[in-house]
C-alpha cells in the first residue's frame, strides 16, 4: 500500500503548506494477483467479501466531515469504475476555517465499509485508489511518517504510513480591484455626473470577477479598510468632492476622495464574500475647467 498527499490539482505539496490549506491524502493498493493464494479479502457465505477501513491523517490535519457529519471519500479501482463511499468519524469533530475564508468540520480519524476487494481469478494488474480530502488544521512540523491507517480484510490487513508537509502560518495576502469608469468629457467634469455606472477591472484591463480578494492569518485579529485619495482635478479643487459608490458582501460603501477610511470587515468569523457591485461614480461640478476655442479637440480622461 503506497500513501501520499498531494494538492487538489494532484501535485506535489513540498516541505510545507500554509494553515487552512485543503489538500488530498490517497491510498493505492496494489494486488498481487500472481503471487497471493487468496482473493482479498475471500468470499464469505454471501458471496464476495468486503473491506472494512479506517483513514488517519497527521496530528496537525483532519479529513474533512459534511453537514450530515459525513466524509465523502473516493474509491478508484483499475478497471476504471468508480466508488463513492460516506465515511465516519471515529474521532471528535473540531471546526477549522480554510484559506478560501470558510469554516469546516474534521476529523482526524474515519472508517469505511463495503469496498469491493479483489479477485484472485482477475490477476495481476488490479489495484484500488482512496482519495479523501484534509485541511491543514494547527501549525506543526513535518512527519515523515504519520499513522495513516489500515485496511481490513478477512484474510489479511495492511497499514501505512503517510509524509504530511510541515504547517506554516499564512500570509496576509490582498487583490484588490480597478473602478473604470471610462475617460470623462470636459462637460462631465465641469457639470458633475451622478451615479456614473463603472467597472472592475484587473491591473491589465481585463474584467475583474473576483472582487476583493483577501487572506489573513488565521486566528489572527484583523481589519480591512479603503480609502480614496483626492482626484485633485486642479486649482481649487476641493477633496470628497467625487464619491465612489459600490456593494460589498451585500452593503454599500460610498467612499469620498479625501483619504478618510471605512472599515470593510472586523474580525468576521469567515472572509467575507469578495464580490463587488453596484459601482458607480459621482462627481460634483468642478466649474473652474472652461470651454475654450481650438483648432484641435479638447477632451480631459482621468
């Protein structure tokens, strides 16, 4: 039985992963159709037998458990059918957020029933894959070699061993989006514009989807604030005189070009959704720009 943990893309970890991040612990079981005497595990009096199994992952992870305090496990097997099986928790359930901000349920040890064995009549070639997936729950070294739990036959049992990356706080991490709101006219600007709608977009122009997009440090005491700086249009501009005006997480912010600050989100038990909309510009008249004759067009884009 070979046992590894790998990211959700089924790529290699490294040395280490940050806390709250979801990752996947597999089991592969290889059958030695050539070699074994028996099927594993032997039929029973009803006809083929079954394998019992219980998962375990490192001290700082947990697999995690549904909302019916289930865990939802995948069972591959070599002839290319697939197995879904609901998992119990043989140990205490602890709430956890990830890195996407959410809270979920582990559990550091869970059982399984009624996986199909092998048949010796098959050969060789027959091999059962187990993929459940675990949070990265408390900081914490490394361990090359985690109990990682047994499977159960009838006829024979085999454990294993799992490699678990070292867990590492993560870092404050922020994208956030660009309000577009297109090139104004000098008529726009000298007149005022209410309710000017807008655009997300990304560093590069592209439509942002996302929102504001953040992560902290889990456990950690946290804030996060925007801010408008002055447009500071020219002499006798006045600051605050245009607002940007959008919904975060379902309330709207109206934020004035003076610097002041607003508080977004406090310490929420979970990231707030990110999405962003609603945007939209007002601008009051800035009278001190004119209309003046020219041989070539006048416009003015912020």
């Amino acid at each position: 039985m070979a046992t590894k943990v790998t990211d959700p893309d089924g790529k290699a970890t490294g040395a280490s992963v940050y806390q709250g991040a979801t990752l996947n612990q597999s089991y592969t079981l290889t059958y030695d159709g050539s070699g074994s005497k028996q099927s594993f595990p032997t039929p029973g009096n009803n006809g083929a037998g079954t394998l019992d199994v219980q998962l375990q992952t490192g001290s700082n992870y947990g697999f995690i458990v549904d909302d019916q305090g289930q865990i939802d496990v995948t069972v591959k097997y070599s002839d290319g059918t697939t197995q879904h099986v609901k998992g119990e928790h043989v140990t205490d359930p602890v709430t956890t957020p990830t890195l996407a901000g959410k809270l979920v349920t582990v559990a550091n040890r869970v059982k399984l029933s009624g996986l199909k064995g092998f048949d010796k009549a098959k050969g060789d070639g027959q091999k059962m894959t187990i993929t459940a997936p675990i949070v990265a729950t408390t900081l914490g070294a490394a361990d090359a070699s985690a109990n990682a739990g047994v499977i159960v036959g009838n006829n024979a049992q085999y454990k294993g061993e799992v490699s678990v990356p070292a867990v590492i706080p993560n870092p404050v991490e922020m994208t956030p989006p660009y309000f577009n709101f297109g090139t104004l006219s000098v008529g726009q600007i000298t007149q005022g514009v209410k309710g000017l709608p807008g655009k997300l977009t990304d560093e590069s122009g592209a439509t942002n989807t996302t929102g504001i997009y953040t992560k902290f440090p889990l456990g950690k005491d946290y804030q996060l604030t925007a801010a408008v700086q002055s447009f500071n249009l020219g002499t006798g501009y006045t600051p605050g005189s245009a607002t940007i005006n959008f919904t975060y997480n379902g309330k709207p912010y109206h934020l004035a070009d003076n610097g002041t600050a607003q508080s977004l989100f406090r310490n929420p038990p979970t990231v707030p959704n990110s999405k962003v909309t609603d945007v939209s510009l007002d601008l009051a008249a800035y009278p001190q720009i004119k209309l003046t004759r020219s041989t070539r067009p006048t416009s003015i884009g912020r």
